[in-house]
C-alpha cells in the first residue's frame, strides 16, 4: 500500500507540473526564482576547453518547507533537471549532498532541510560559448508538497558566463558537502539476502562514532537500517524483511546504501545477493 500511495503522489504531482505555467529568468548569474515555499537558481562557470560546464543548482526552502533527495522516500519527489540548446548540450550528472531523515507523517523520506545546492555537470560543443536552457523540476513540501519548475534561459554571451569569486565559493563548498565513494576504510564487505532479511557487514572509519544506515529503493521507499553489532572489526546488521513495505519485493528494483559514521558520509550503490547454500 505504500508503493501505491507514492506513485498516486507523483502522478499527481506531474500532472500539476506539467500543467502549470513555468517561471523563466534570463541569466547573468541568474536571477532567483521564487514560488511558494521557496526559491532556485543555476550558477554557471565558462566553458572549459573540452566543453565541460561546472554548474549547480541552488535550492533555498522557506522555513518549514523541505526538498528531496536523489532517493526520497515514498511521498518526495527527487529533483529533475534537464539541458537543452545549441551546440550539443546537454546534462552530464547531477551530484547529491548528504540527505537528511526526514520524518512526515510517520514515513520516513530523505532530503534537505535548509539550503542545498546540487552540483552539476554540463557539455557543450569544444570551443563554442552556447546559449543554453536549464530547467528544473523539484518539489517544496511542508503539510503538502509543492510541485515548482523554472526555466532558466542563459544566452550565448560572455557575460552570461562570468565566473565571481562568491560563485566559485559557493560551487566549492557544495562539493565539501557530497558523500564520499567506497573507500578501503568505509565500504559495504557483503549484502546478503536470505529468508529473514538482509544481513550487511560494513567498515566503518571509526566503529565507536556515531552512525546512521540507510538503504533506499528506486521503486519509492527508504529502510532505517537498526544500529547493528560489532563483530571481527566489521558492523554487522541485520534487516528483517517486516521493514520493508508490505508489498516490496527486497530482489525487485535498485538499491542505494547511505553510511554516516561521525563526520563522514558514504554512498554506495548496493547489490544484495541471495544467500545460496
């Protein structure tokens, strides 16, 4: 019933996008776009030699108001961006600060409460100073969630591409705030599957620092992983299948793993295997 209750949400949530008339801003730096709980903008950077574009998308929520993770939780919508214009552009990737739990309603969804700035990579033809479009898609939720998208028209001009040192500030801190990859000192060692549940054994950085798991599920819901045990060095926890959703299918769909360990963050796409005799 969970499952279902997401895609109702999103559907709905679409719908009133697609509905909707978008707000457009001409960029320089762009301007803020602002709506009901909230505002965005894009910062863009010149062009490199090989047509690469460091960009970021910057999300200010009113008090009160969140906005989601990649993986949200089965009521959150996920930000959606997209590139179009000349010269080949296009969207590379777009890179997620650590999320928070965020507790609604007694469902847990993972996102931001407070500024957030997404940061992204953009290509475009070597050489060339493009005109570009960047639109985004995101959702501001407080008692209900606010579907909100913007158009951000950047013309072929220099100056629209003008680099400030508060730009380059505000892009490098938003990289200090993304999750490290696997690492020999903080990695998943084993996902297994078996009748119960979900056994994981983890290296943590520090095994005595405070620590939080977290699974998420592309089909529309976060599992709270229990603090676990220590065991040979390893955190080992097990998951038991009750918390998933009543109608979640644990082989069913692409699982993302979150590790906190003190004043780190770990993401990790996780391949849970069957336990096989």
């Amino acid at each position: 019933m969970k499952r279902l209750t997401r895609h109702l949400v999103s559907a709905a949530v679409t719908a009133l996008a697609l509905a909707g008339t978008a707000q457009t801003s001409l960029a320089a730096a762009t301007p803020w776009a602002e709506d009901t709980g909230g505002r965005m903008r894009v910062i863009l950077t010149p062009p490199s030699a090989d047509g690469t574009i460091n960009a970021a998308l910057q999300v200010e929520p009113d008090p009160g108001f969140i906005t989601y993770w990649r993986e949200p939780g089965e009521s959150g919508i996920p930000p959606q961006i997209s590139v179009t214009g000349a010269d080949d552009a296009r969207m590379e990737a777009i890179e997620y600060p650590v999320p928070k739990r965020l507790k609604i309603a007694e469902v847990t969804d993972m996102g931001y409460d407070g500024p957030v700035t997404f940061p992204l990579t953009l290509k475009v033809a070597p050489g060339s100073l493009p005109a570009l479009t960047v639109t985004a898609f995101i959702g501001l939720c407080k008692d209900i969630c606010i579907p909100f998208q913007a158009s951000f028209d950047i013309p072929a001009k220099a100056s629209a591409f003008e680099e400030t040192p508060v730009d380059k500030a505000i892009l490098a801190v938003a990289r200090t705030s993304l999750p490290e990859s696997p690492s020999d000192d903080f990695r998943v060692e084993e996902a297994v599957l078996s009748a119960d549940g979900i056994r994981l054994s983890l290296t943590l950085p520090d095994p005595d620092a405070a620590r939080e798991i977290t699974l998420a599920n592309n089909r529309g819901y976060v599992v709270e992983a229990p603090d676990g045990k220590l065991k040979d060095g390893h955190l080992v926890i097990d998951i038991p299948l009750t918390a998933l959703p009543n109608d979640a299918d644990p082989e069913d769909g692409d699982w993302l793993l979150l590790a906190k360990s003190g004043d780190r963050a770990m993401e990790t796409p996780l391949v849970i295997k069957p336990d096989r005799p």
